[in-house]
C-alpha cells in the first residue's frame, strides 16, 4: 500500500491496473539530487504522455505531510504517493545504505547543483522542517509497469546518482523525448 498526500491508502497494483505507468521511487523529499531529478521529470508535457497512453508516478518514502510541499517545490502536478515504512521498496529489493557514487554530479543529466550547493539547499529545507522526509540511507528504483502485470522495466538505484535518465525511460514507455537542460536529445530547427 502507499498513502496519497491525504493519507489515503492505495494498492500499489491499482497505480499501474489500466494504463502503462512510469514509477520513479526516489530516496528522500530532503535528497537535493532527487528534487532536481523531479524538477526534470515535471516537465514532460502531458501531452506526450497522452499520446502515448502512459502516466508517471512518483514515490517517496516520507510521511504524507510532506508531500503537497514536495509537489510545490518541484513543480510536479502527477500523482505523488509514499511508503513510509518502505514496504514496497523492500519488494523491490531497493538498496538500503549508501556506498561510493557511481558518477560524478557534472555526469547526471538531471542533477544541476554543484555538491556544496545542493548540500546546502538540502540543509536548507531540513532546518526549514526540522524533521526527515524519508530515510536518508534508502536508495531508490525506476519501473514500467502496466497494463496489468506487465513490467517492462526495472532499474535498482544503487546510489543517488544511478537514476535512469528520464529520456531513456520516455523512450522505453514509448513516450517522445524532452529537452533538459543538461539532456538535450530533441534538436529544433
């Protein structure tokens, strides 16, 4: 089950029951990565995804009390859910601790702060909320699912840094590409 921002529960197999759906499970609401990666994610115009009968989803594992704040500060108007006792997470086999980092910052196509910037923005809302917003040692996934029980993709974060780009997600939904700023796949004439 997961909680919408009303703390409502949902079965997570209803999210993905009739249409295909991108599920993005991200670290924490404090993590600066994850914001900028959601930051990016907010873009993809709903009509590209209309056009392709695909919705996306995202996942925290944050009490629900943090997420209307979340959508507002990322600009994200598609469903946001959250395990807060990561229950689905574990399902999923989603890594639990941090190791080294896979890539660098200047190597992610979503992640725009420099490293001593996005601490200091995360520091920021921490102070503002003076509470966690999800574990920060939980690392995070990205899934197609649906219709049904179809999967058709699965990726296990291993760190913050190893989110799928969204442009590849899109291209395996079956979605058109967006340009980001540091993932510039669409040329304009």
């Amino acid at each position: 089950m997961v909680k919408d921002e009303l703390d409502n529960e949902i079965r997570f197999g209803d999210i993905y029951k009739h249409q295909k759906t991108i599920i993005v499970f991200i670290r924490h609401f404090l993590c600066f990565m994850c914001t900028e990666y959601i930051d990016d994610l907010a873009k993809i115009p709903e009509e590209y995804l209309q056009n392709a009968n695909v919705k996306v989803v995202v996942i925290g594992c944050s009490p629900t009390k943090f997420i209307k704040d979340f959508k507002k500060e990322t600009g994200w108007r598609y469903p946001l859910y959250t395990d807060p006792e990561a229950e689905i997470y574990k399902k999923l086999g989603c890594i639990k601790g941090v190791k080294t980092l896979s890539r660098t910052l200047s190597e992610s196509k979503h992640v725009k702060s420099g490293a001593f910037m996005g601490v200091i923005k995360s520091t920021w809302r921490s102070m503002k909320y003076q509470e966690w917003q999800g574990d920060p040692n939980q690392q995070g996934a990205s899934l197609i699912l649906g219709p049904g029980n179809q999967l058709d993709h699965l990726s296990i974060d291993r760190d913050a840094l190893d989110c799928v780009p969204i442009n590849d997600l899109l291209k395996k939904a079956g979605v058109a590409f967006v340009n980001f700023e540091k993932d510039r796949r669409v040329f304009e004439m």
